[in-house]
C-alpha cells in the first residue's frame, strides 16, 4: 500500500522505516530536506520516496490517496490539514497520528468530510521504540475510511507477541484488532480522545513511581532518628520489583534502566513538561462531573517541578526520556 508521512522526527521517521519494513510504499516529507533523506535512505528496498512538500507529495500519490501526519498538535497540525483540504479529492483519507485534541478532530472531520475526504485521528503510542516494538494505536474515523488503512495499521502494531491472551475474549464482541496492539474506537475524535486519557493515566502511575522512590532515597533523612534510618539501592530495589511484583512494568522497566546508568539521576534536572494531555484529560473530566484527583496532582506536580525539583521530578524525567526521548525544557 502507498502512503504519504509528512514530520519525519522522532515518531514519524520510525513509521515510516517500520512501513517500508512491512512492504509499504512510503512517499516522506520534512520541512527539513537533510531529515527527509536520511529517512528514506533507512527505508527498505527503495519503498521511500522524498517529497518536497504537501503539493509534491500529493502528485507523488496514485490512485485512493493517503497521507499521515505526524506533528506537533496546534497551529502546524492546523495548517497541514487545512493545506491537504485543497489538493486531495473525494474518498482520499488524512490521518492524524500526533497528540490533538479530539474536539479539534471533531471539527476537521466535519470540514473535510464536506469536500469528501475523509479524517482518521490515531492516537499513537511507543514513542522512540516503536520501530521495533511496534505502536499501540486508538483510532476513530468512518468505518469505510479505517477498513482501507487497516492494512498500515497492522504493519505498525505490534501484534499479539508473548502477552498471555486475556481469559474470556473468545467471546463474540470483542474486537480481534486489540489483542494485536490497535482498536478502531469510534467516529473522528474518538481515537485521540482515548489516547488523551492514556496519558493522564500515564501521568499518575508516573507519579506514584517517583514518590515512592523519593520517600525510600530519603529514608537516610537526618531527621528520622539514627536507628530508623536505611541507606537502601534505589537500583537494586527497582529491578527487585520487575521481577514478579505487582508493580511491575514498561515504566518500571525504564526507571530500572535509568537508576542503574546512574543512581542519583544526576543527569537529569528535573524540570518535568506537560505535552497538553493532562490538561485535556481534567477538562474533560470536568465536563463530566468525574473526579479524578490522582491525575490533577499529577499534574500540579509537573508545574512545581519547574520551579525547583527534588529526586521525585528527576525519576519523571528519566522515565519521560526512557519511552519518548523527551529532553527537559521542553513541550514534548
């Protein structure tokens, strides 16, 4: 199948490596010439194609157009769709793998779907590792419009792997795409929505991660009396805890990496970003009159952090860097 990439960083130059992996044929464009190709020199078999703009990119295109866009949400997001809207035709389909806001995909789907072309939002999770791993993917968009893409789909999920199957979805109703790593969730707006809560989910667990690591490093506290004190290996306990606990996890598993590099994350500042996920996540829970405290201190959290920080906020830096290559002091 033929695709369009538009954003060739960290994500979506992965994709489109991990497409022409699969047999896909890939057309990539970066506003950065140099980016654009060092991708398609790593794609396999020739499958990449360059691209020297939308304009270029769509005349690069053959027969049902599909093009992806995998950049940051906003203004520039924005742009590109709108730009898209005058050069593809009736049935061509635009996606949208970044991190916008659903209410923003509720309104290009509308916009667009007047001109006949249709709009898929996918929530795209794996960050830096995707290429390998694979994406775990939330979609929405018309059912005619994700059946076409399905087969791209597949190529970026990252299958059933070794996960043990969950007891009971050999029942009717349940849809065979999640245990593969992507779900068509509903109509346009859907799949952000849901990847939206996944971060704020991400946030509290993150948390809770890194105040726990902060309450066992300050156990040595001069305040606490001599014979309650506890030098205790941050290192050691982390991977302890990936082996059969409860706790245990990809989070886990980056922290463990992150505290064995270096145990006193030195490394790291701690000035924690917020990509805009939280925020949508406690409006929308707002709107729906449920509480979700855990969340909302998570990401207060990530406010103070920027005004001083202790080893709790250097933990979230390290972990936002293990999954997502995020660096410190800025948005993403």
């Amino acid at each position: 199948m033929q695709i369009g990439i538009v954003g060739l960083g960290k994500m979506g130059g992965n994709i489109s490596i991990r497409l022409t992996r699969h047999g896909h044929d890939v057309v990539a464009f970066d506003r950065d010439p140099a980016v654009t190709a060092k991708i398609c020199a790593q794609g396999k078999d020739n499958r990449c194609t360059p691209a020297t703009g939308l304009k270029d990119m769509v005349g690069k295109l053959a027969g049902r157009k599909v093009i992806w866009l995998m950049l940051p949400a906003g203004e520039v997001t924005e742009e590109a769709v709108q730009e898209l809207g005058t050069l593809m035709d009736k049935g061509d389909i635009v996606i949208d793998g970044g991190n916008s806001f659903y209410k923003d995909d509720i309104r290009r789907a509308e916009q667009l779907m007047k001109k006949g072309i249709h709009y898929v939002d996918v929530g795209t999770s794996g960050g830096v590792w995707g290429l390998e791993r694979g994406y775990c993917m939330m979609y929405g968009g018309t059912k005619d419009a994700t059946d076409y893409i399905d087969p791209i789909l597949s190529a970026l999920a990252p299958g059933i792997g070794d996960i043990p199957r969950t007891p009971g979805r050999d029942k009717p109703g349940f849809d065979p795409r999640a245990e593969q790593g992507y779900l068509h969730c509903g109509p346009a707006g859907s799949g952000h929505f849901v990847k939206m809560v996944h971060n704020g989910i991400e946030y509290g667990i993150m948390q809770a991660f890194a105040e726990g690591f902060d309450v066992m490093k300050s156990k040595n506290s001069t305040d606490l009396p001599e014979d309650q004190r506890f030098e205790l290996n941050m290192p050691d306990i982390a991977e302890v805890w990936r082996r059969g606990s409860v706790v245990s996890s990809w989070l886990l598993d980056l922290s463990a990496s992150a505290l064995a590099g270096n145990p006193d994350l030195s490394n790291y500042k701690g000035d924690v970003a917020d990509s805009g996920e939280g925020r949508w996540t406690i409006e929308a829970a707002i709107e729906e009159a449920v509480p979700v405290p855990v969340i909302t201190a998570s990401l207060f959290t990530r406010f103070r952090s920027r005004t001083g920080n202790n080893f709790a906020e250097k933990m979230l830096s390290a972990m936002r860097f293990g999954f997502g290559g995020h660096i410190e002091g800025t948005n993403n």
